[in-house]
C-alpha cells in the first residue's frame, strides 16, 4: 500500500512540475517586452514593450524623413532650394526589426522560447534613396530658370566683309556624380536616429560644371570659313520687273548657305527652295535657241555668277552646260544655263574647309561672294576665245505678196560661236598650270528671207526637223 501511495505521489509531483513549467514558458514567450540587451541604431529598446518601441520607431523614422535639405551654391545667385528627405526620395527603414519583433509570437511554444531566447540583440535601420526623385526635382527645366542656358557662338560678316564672332555663353549644370557624393554624404547617420533634431537643416553643397553650348567660337573657327575668297558680280541692265524678282528669289535661296568639305552645290535645289519661298514671275526665257515668254526668265544669270565665282577659286565644276545664246552680262564661254529636269548646274567644295556663300541684288547688280579658306599667294585667271563663228542659216518663207522673185529680209540672224575657255593657276604672280575647262558651242540664230516664188526660183525645201521643247534660263514657256 505504502508503495502505490509513494507512486501517486511522484506522478502527480511530476504532473505539477510539468504544469509549472509550461506555465514558466508560456510566460516567458507572452513577456511584451522585447529581450534584454537588444539595441537598434543605438536606441537601447531591450526591456521595453514592443508596441511602445514599434510606436516609437514610427515616429523617429517620420521624423527623418521630414529633415530639411537646403542646397548652397554661390551659382544659384541668392535664390535658395530646399525641400525634404522624403521629398528627395529618401526613406528610412528598419523592416527586419520588425519581421523579427514579428516572430517572436509566431509557431510554437517551443519555436517562440527558442527565437526569444536567441533573439538578435544588434539591429540598423537601412536608407533607400531613389536617385530619379530628386533628378525629376532639380530637372532640366529647374536648371534652366536657375542657371539659363547656354548660348550658340555666333559668325557674322561685317559690312567690310571681315569675319566676326560673337562668343558663346556658357550656363552651369549639376555635376551629379559629385552631387550623388556629396548628398550621400550628409545624410543622417545614427546620432541623429538615438536623438531626433527636429529643427535641424542639413546643408549639401550643389556641385556645378560649366556646360558649352554645340557652337563655340573654336568650333566656328574650326570650320576654315577665315576670309572672303571671292567677289564677282554681274549687271541686271535693263531687266524688267519679273526677271529683277526672279534674279532676286534664286540670290536670296543661295544666301547663307554652308557647304561642308566635299558637299556639293546643287541648283537644281535652289530652284525649288526658291520656287516654294517666292515664287517666280514672268520673263523672258530662252526656248531652242530663242527668247520667248516665260516664268522664271533669269534665274540663269545667278547660275553663272556662282559659276563664274567658283572657277576663280579652282572649285571642282560637277555638271555645267552653257547656254544655246550668248548672255549680255558674262563673256562667253564663263555662263552656265539651267533647264528644270534637263540641265543643271554643280559643283563640289574641294576646299578642305567650310565655304560660305553670300549672294544679293542691289543697285542693278547680282553680287556673290565667298568665303572660306584659301592660299593668299594664289590667284586664277579666266581667258575665254572664239575659235570659230558660225554663220547664220538662211531659212526661206513664202510670200505672195511680194513681187515675183524678190527677196524680202523678215528678221536678220545671228552668228553662232564656238568658245574656248582657260583657267589659268598663278602662284605669287607665275602661271603654274593652265587648263582648258570648256569648249562651248552657241547656235547661230536663222536669218528668216520671204520670197514669192517664181517658175524659175522655188523655194528650198523644208529641213527643218522638230525638236524637243527645253526651257533654258526659267522653268516653263507657253
């Protein structure tokens, strides 16, 4: 007997050990205090209750958050910048301490006293900075209304024909690797997690750099548009209104242009560009060998003028024709035609360098000049010679009006010619190379002769053959 009693006794001894226990631990986890000796960021947290830290947290993360930034730089001319941390796209974390806090009521029993038990005592908030918040903030366009923008350099020629520049103006940008740096740098740190300054101000220095505008007086100067190379002019006469516009629309459209190393002049677009900008009028233009009405008539003399001005500095002539009629305004042999989709006019900048062309009409003359670079010893010379005129046909018309056999002179013709021309080079005043850069034909002009036919005169018989309508020194005729 005294044995089953000595039995019950240990077992229920055992059963209360183990409800004491489980009591002890069930306490232990239940504790709303985190374990001693935990830290975070140098806030000393152990012993204190969960919530009131998690409260707390929030509260000074917030309050990191809410830092003032002020942005000093002598460049922002007394205006100044500033905004907060969270505005700047900084946020203060401290996620893993609270996942861990987290665990420390989760699982079981035993997984709880064994978490509280080994609980982590050394815990940091982390920073996040989204770098793209504060380049949106201090954007291009914020940088502009502060610090402007940077200006073109500008070429000019003077009225003398020298060639001026205007210097460029430089703005200042954010040296932003610097700037990243330096914000980085100023952010808060520990100290001022433990104990919050509410009213502090943190100072970050805005690092600038000069930016250049894509044109700078070097850069202009680079291009080898050093001097005026070439003047040449031609006279209008007695041009009537349309041809003056027309003259005028085609001087304006060549007015200004660049051409690159290499490129090539077109006048083909000329004629567009003047087309759509002004238009063109009516005048004179030169159909088979003839002067007719037409639209456009004169555009042809600002052809030969750049003509005549790029044999003088050796350019490279790509395509040239000459007219079917001489021209009152260049010798022969120094004119070159245009007939829209037929004939064009070209040449290539063989300089090595930028070329400027200037054109305008003033006082009853085409003036054209360029500029660029050129060796000032060297010099060429145009000779241009008729190596054979050409008589003019005699072309027969019947009238009956006329006596019988008598010859009656309707329209007197015109010579033709055949025009040889040279070029030639002189290098400080000696003739170096001298090369023959056209031979050009001019058409006779028919003569026209009525006569009334007899039994014993018959009139020739018609050789004419018909040919292909082309519109030289305009774009159309009727």
């Amino acid at each position: 007997m005294k044995k089953i009693h000595l039995g019950l006794i240990i077992v229920i001894s055992f059963g209360l050990l183990l409800s004491v226990g489980f009591g002890l631990l069930t306490m232990y986890v239940n504790q709303k205090e985190l374990p001693k000796g935990v830290v975070l960021s140098g806030w000393q947290v152990g012993g204190t209750p969960a919530d009131e830290v998690l409260s707390e947290l929030d509260q000074r993360l917030q309050a990191m958050t809410a830092l003032k930034v002020e942005l000093q730089s002598d460049t922002l001319k007394g205006h100044t910048e500033s905004f907060t941390l969270r505005e700047a796209g900084v946020q203060f974390s401290a996620a893993d301490f609270r996942e861990a806090i987290a665990r420390l009521s989760e699982g079981s029993l035993w997984d709880q006293v064994f978490y509280r038990r080994n609980f982590q005592l050394e815990w940091h908030i982390s920073t996040d900075w989204d770098r793209n918040v504060l380049k949106e903030r201090l954007s291009e366009d914020w940088q502009k209304e502060r610090f402007g923008e940077p200006v073109n350099a500008v070429r000019s020629i003077s009225e003398d024909d020298v060639v001026r520049y205007t210097p460029e103006k430089t703005a200042y940008r954010i040296d932003w690797p610097a700037f990243y740096e330096g914000f980085v740098a100023a952010l808060p740190n520990e100290s001022h997690f433990t104990e919050p300054k509410l009213n502090e101000i943190i100072t970050v220095q805005l690092p600038v750099i000069r930016q250049k505008p894509p044109v700078t007086v070097k850069s202009l100067q680079d291009e080898g548009i050093e001097r005026k190379i070439v003047e040449f002019s031609t006279s209008l006469g007695s041009s009537g209104p349309g041809r003056v516009h027309n003259v005028t629309a085609a001087a304006k459209a060549v007015d200004g242009m660049i051409l690159k190393p290499g490129d090539e002049f077109n006048y083909a677009h000329i004629i567009d560009a003047a087309k759509k900008e002004y238009g063109f009028e009516e005048a004179p233009v030169i159909v088979n060998g003839k002067l007719v009405p037409g639209i456009g008539g004169g555009i042809c003399q600002v052809s030969s003028t750049v003509y005549h001005a790029a044999l003088l500095v050796g350019l490279e002539i790509t395509e040239r024709r000459n007219h079917s009629l001489p021209v009152s305004y260049l010798p022969k042999g120094q004119d070159a035609t245009f007939a829209e989709g037929v004939i064009n006019f070209r040449f290539r900048n063989n300089t090595g360098k930028h070329l400027l062309i200037l054109s305008e009409v003033s006082h009853d003359n085409l003036t054209l000049k360029m500029f660029g670079t050129f060796p000032e010893n060297t010099e060429y010379e145009l000779v241009s010679t008729t190596v054979e005129t050409l008589p003019s046909p005699e072309k027969i018309i019947h009238n009956n009006s006329l006596p019988p056999g008598l010859k009656q002179v309707v329209q007197n013709g015109k010579p033709g010619y055949v025009v040889e021309t040279y070029r030639a080079k002189k290098v400080n005043g000696k003739v170096v190379e001298n090369v023959k850069i056209s031979k050009d034909t001019y058409r006779p002009q028919n003569s026209i002769v009525a006569i009334n036919p007899t039994n014993d005169v018959q009139l020739p018989e018609a050789n004419d053959t018909p040919k292909e309508e082309v519109v030289e020194d305009g774009i159309s005729a009727p």
